[in-house]
C-alpha cells in the first residue's frame, strides 16, 4: 500500500473545493462514503461548512461520526487497486476506534491543577469546654494581663471591603461571626466610615502567609490598623474562610491548636467559612468578662490616626 495514493484518495475533495468551489467537488465521483470521522454540519451539529459529493440519486454521502464507524456499508469501486488502498484505509480506523485502551496507550497529558478547590479532609473536632468556660488550647488577644474585645459603644465594628470584586467574600465572613452568638459584631460600610479597610493587593501580607492583621497595642486600647489578604489562587469559599480567620483576631481571639476550629493557626482550605463550637464558645466567654481592653477602630466611633502611635504602644502582627 503506497501512502502517496491514500493521500491523494483522501486529499482530491479538499483540494477541489479550493480550486473550484462546491461544483467542482461534488462533480467528483467519489463512490463511496468517506470512513473518517470528519465533523460536517447535520443534525448532530458542529463542524466545517465542506461539501462532498452526491451519490446517482442526488443524495450526499453520509458522513460517520467515531461511534458509528464499522457499522455502515462500504460500496468498493471496480478498480482493484483503488479497492484494495480503500479497504486498507478502512481497516485501519476500524480498528483503531475499536481497539481497547491500555494504560499505557492512554494520553500522557499533564492534569490541570487543582485551582480553588479544598484538599483538606475534615479535621477531628477539639474538647469543647464545659457551659461558661473557655476552651483548652485556645489563646486570646490580651493587654495588661486583660482580654480584648470589641468596646461595647464600638458595635458593629465598621469594615470596607477595599475591593468591590470581593464583596460576596466579605459577606460571608461578616454573617459567619454575625451569627456567634453574641450579637452583631460586624456591618459592611463606605470607606468614609469604616474603622477597618481590606487590602486584597496581596503586597502587605509576608511571603508564605495568606493574611495578615495588623494591631498597636496599648494597656489601654488596641486598634486594628490594616487587615490584608493575599487571593492567589483561592476559591471564594476559601478566601471567605481567611477572612473570617483574620476578623476573629478583630473580635479578639488568638490561634487555636486543633485544626476544626476557625481559628487554627494554618490554612485549611475547606471551602467554608464555618465557626466551631470552639469558636463559639471562645467568643461568648470573652465577650461575657467584665474587666477588658477595649479594640477601637478609626471610624466615627474610634481613634484618630496621629493619636495611635505614642509611648508603650506596641505594633503586633497576626499571620495565617
């Protein structure tokens, strides 16, 4: 079988249709239904607007498609070498349609990354503590040897979502601790009057983090100053989840040591913005103390900016 002659059987509509137009392929006498999977535009749909050429009744030639190759009939042409190149090229695609695969016979095509999707299993839950106590290996935000929280005339704590593309991440943060427990600890306003901005640019957040918010402490106030997040390639579900990290260290709490809570110091990329009882029973305790540091921000209700910075003030950093 010479493959200049295979070509030439396969290649003369094409070519024909280039040099004559549609007259000129369908004056062809092609006498036989092409055994390729070629793409042609039917009821199926898809494919290239190519003519081929008519049988003796008017009718073209029907085109097969993979699934029905070695089903239709074949007429043969009376010339014997054209008929023996014919069911050669035949044979062929019969069988490589049919043949079964192997795993080494399988495209070797590198897989596309997992972009936005979780690869960590659900975590074990931590102890929970008993009615009205804190949890075991949950750390706090402290100044003075008192625990930090939200000043009661500072509620809801004021936050701008910094990048509009963002807003669905910071509502699902805010309606995550909003629902504590122990009121509304958040609302979504203008940068005008927000106590807190998000930065979303990723170039304040230190390299092998993925958020970071930024505190000066004093014995007697702590003001968050920037709260920034770096997206890469993260899902909502899971940016909404670092951002409800970073607005607990706002409401006051520290990291936690099991990883079912939101709180945990590393990444964990469920794709939920979930708090744990942990987390809820975290947040009632401290917001439950009567004797405490109060976290102003710098809206309307807060601190103004050239008064943050004095004697035994204290810049503290929170990475996830």
């Amino acid at each position: 079988m010479q493959p200049h002659r295979i070509l030439a059987v396969l290649l003369i509509p094409l070519f024909l249709v280039t040099l004559g137009g549609p007259a000129a392929a369908q004056s062809f006498p092609f006498p036989f239904p092409l055994p390729l999977p070629i793409p042609m535009p039917d009821s199926r749909g898809g494919g290239f607007p190519i003519p081929f050429p008519t049988d003796s009744r008017g009718g073209s030639f029907p085109i097969p498609f993979p699934g029905d190759i070695g089903q239709l009939p074949i007429p043969m042409p009376g010339d014997q070498g054209t008929q023996d190149i014919l069911r050669d090229i035949t044979s062929i695609i019969i069988s490589s349609q049919t043949r079964p695969r192997t795993p080494d016979s399988q495209p070797r095509f590198p897989r596309l990354p997992d972009v936005g999707t979780s690869r960590t299993p659900a975590p074990a839950p931590g102890p929970e503590a008993a009615p009205g106590q804190r949890p075991d290996s949950y750390k706090l935000i402290t100044a003075g040897g008192r625990v930090a929280r939200i000043a009661p005339e500072q509620l809801p704590f004021r936050i701008h979502v910094g990048n509009p593309a963002y807003q669905e991440v910071l509502d699902t943060a805010v309606r995550t601790w909003n629902g504590a427990g122990v009121g509304t600890l958040f609302t979504v306003t203008p940068a005008s009057e927000a106590d807190l901005s998000l930065d979303w640019s990723g170039a304040n957040v230190t390299r092998g983090a993925r958020g970071e918010t930024r505190f000066i402490i004093r014995n007697d106030m702590i003001i968050p100053t920037g709260l920034s997040i770096r997206p890469g390639n993260r899902s909502r579900g899971d940016l909404a989840q670092v951002l409800a990290h970073e607005l607990g260290h706002v409401v006051g709490l520290d990291h936690s040591a099991y990883r079912s809570d939101i709180m945990h110091e590393a990444e964990q990329r469920s794709g939920q913005a979930m708090l744990s009882s942990r987390d809820r029973q975290m947040v009632q305790w401290v917001y439950s103390q009567p004797d405490y540091v109060a976290i102003r921000g710098r809206g309307p209700q807060g601190i103004a900016g050239h008064q943050l910075m004095d004697s035994g003030a204290d810049l503290v950093i929170f990475r996830h």
